[in-house]
C-alpha cells in the first residue's frame, strides 16, 4: 500500500478533521503518501485533492468541520459519477480509500468498491449516529452536548416564564439524537421517529405534570418526527398552556469536538490504515461493546441501526 485517498463526505461532523489527522499520521509512519480529495465525492468526478502531510494536518485536531471540504454530490451516485470515480483512483494510483462520513456516503462507498480495485474503508462520522456496525459514530457526541447546553438554558426561560417549549434536534429520520440530548436533559416528553406517539400522549403526560406541581415542561423531538410547529400548537389549543418551539438547527453540526469524539476519531482513523495496510478493505470501522471492531462495508449499509426504545420509559421515570 503506498498511495492512501481520505475524502469526507455528506453532512460535516465535529472530529471530521481529527481523523483526517490521524489517518495521515498513522499512514506517513507506516510509509504511506496521503492525497485529501476536495468536496466529497465531487473531488473523484474532478480529481481534485491535496497532498496531506503529518505537518499539513497540525492544528485541526480541535476544529470542526471538515478541512477538505463536503458537499453532497447526486452526480457521483449516477453509474457515470463512479466510473468517473474509479477512474480517478487509478490515475492516481490510490491503493486504499479512507471515506469519512455517514450512511449515505458509506452506500456510495459500497457502489464505488464494487467497480475499483481500490480497497475502501470507511469511517462513521454523523450527528445522526444511525449507523450500522458501530455504537457510536464520530461527531455524536459533540452534537449531543451541543444540543444539551442549549436545552439547559432553554430550561432556565421555560421555568422562569412556566413554559412549555419544544426543542427540535437533528437526526433526519432517527431519534438516536432526540434520545440522548433528551434523557441527559431531562426532557419530560421525547419524540422520536421510531415510536409514534399520538397528540393525546403528549397531553396526558403534560397535564400528568401540571398535576404534579411541574409549571413548566421540555419537549425534545427529533426533526424526524414531523411538523413540530403543528405539534405546538395542538398542545397550545388543547391545554391552553404557552407553548414555544426552539429549533436548533445547524449549531448542532458545528463546533470543536468534545474529547469522545476527538478520542473515536484517533482510534477510528488509526483502524482504518491498520486495515488497508493489511490489504484489508470493503469494512467499516466501529466501536462495539467498548472495542474498536470492524464490519463489512455492505452489511453496514444495508442494516437498519436500532434505536434501543426502552430507553423512552426510562426517560419517562426519570423525568417525574
Ligand atoms: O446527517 C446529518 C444531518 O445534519 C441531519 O441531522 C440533517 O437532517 C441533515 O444532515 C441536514 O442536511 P443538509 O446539510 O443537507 O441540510
């Protein structure tokens, strides 16, 4: 293995950059030249890249984002775009592709290592933490403090003005997001894609609370769920209570990753040449049980992740 490709791809992740350093690092000492394609996978279509150096990744350990840049590129899923892809690696003789990213960078990832005898590995890295074959992807962590630290100042409003508020998070069509920032919250209601819940619910354990000396209640849903300014204003009819929705949006994508995720990038990053310089490819890297693991490329994409939804009860305890 001598000529190693890092590209990330789909939606940014804070530690992004952390494993982009950790790949060249751990790469350059087992001999290995880097090249960083730009934008995605729009960087194969244009063959645009840069060469990566254990020096030229100093100083981005602790910064968000993605230095080579992301897009998501609907040309690269065309079979045109992967011949194009594939097309690139050999000109560059790239032996071993390292993708950093999501689900739905890792299914470009499979249709790419079937049609290129370069060998892929992929690195999660996604808010959503939807991904199969590991317990925690890149960047989850960092999103899901990020997303509690405004909660809790969202708390200090809805008590002080005895609010209800709904705070929408990330996760596109998964609740492992709304889960987590919920519970570590202390959100009274969760919402998640995963388990449907009726209006009558929502209300019933709104004025549970009210019963119970509780004038303010924190709502956390999941952007999966559906239209939350509707759920809000059902709410707002039915129990005549003050009802805000918070949406925290793209703040949850961004800022420095926290040590966790720093920490799964390093060892994420370190897997992925170990891997490839075994000649190892078509795999993702994961963290299972406490142990970095790895699992096949397709199995990855073509599983469906669980959400562990006892975990709602447990909210639904604690939050009394
Ligand atoms: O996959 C990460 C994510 O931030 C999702 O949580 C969100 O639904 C989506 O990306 C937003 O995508 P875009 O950057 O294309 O608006």
């Amino acid at each position: 293995m001598k000529t190693l490709g890092v590209v990330t791809s789909g939606g940014d992740a804070p530690g992004m950059n952390a494993s982009i350093r950790a790949v060249t690092r751990v790469a350059h000492s087992r001999g290995m030249k880097v090249i960083g394609f730009k934008r995605g996978w729009e960087g194969l279509l244009a063959n645009t890249f840069e060469q990566l150096t254990p020096r030229s990744v100093g100083g981005i350990l602790e910064v968000g984002g993605t230095i080579l840049y992301t897009v998501r590129s609907p040309r690269f899923k065309t079979e045109k775009g992967i011949e194009k892809a594939a097309e690139t690696l050999a000109t560059n003789n790239v032996d071993g592709l390292v993708v950093i990213g999501g689900d739905g960078s890792f299914r470009g990832a499979h249709h790419l290592s079937r049609n290129t005898d370069t060998l892929v590995v992929g690195i999660p890295a996604s808010i959503d933490n939807d991904i199969f074959g590991t317990d925690e992807t890149i960047g989850f962590d960092t999103a899901v403090n990020t997303a509690v630290t405004e909660i809790d100042k969202i708390r200090d409003t809805a008590i002080s003005h005895e609010r209800t508020f709904i705070v929408e998070v990330m996760g596109r069509q998964r609740g492992f997001l709304a889960l987590a920032a919920g519970i570590t919250a202390g959100a009274e209601v969760i919402l998640v894609p995963e388990r449907k819940i009726r209006h009558t619910e929502i209300f019933e354990k709104l004025e549970q609370n009210e019963a119970k000396g509780k004038k303010s209640s924190i709502i956390v849903a999941a952007e999966g769920v559906g239209d939350n300014r509707e759920i809000a204003n059902r709410i707002r009819e039915r129990t005549g209570a003050e009802v805000r929705l918070s949406v925290l949006g793209y703040a949850q994508r961004g800022g420095s990753p926290t040590a966790r995720s720093r920490l799964l990038a390093c060892l994420f990053g370190s897997k992925a040449v170990e891997l490839l310089s075994k000649k190892h490819g078509n795999l993702v890297v994961g963290l299972c049980l406490g142990k970095i693991a790895t699992i096949s490329l397709e199995k990855s994409c073509t599983t469906r992740k669980a959400l562990d939804l006892d975990l709602l009860q447990l909210a639904n305890l604690l939050a009394t």
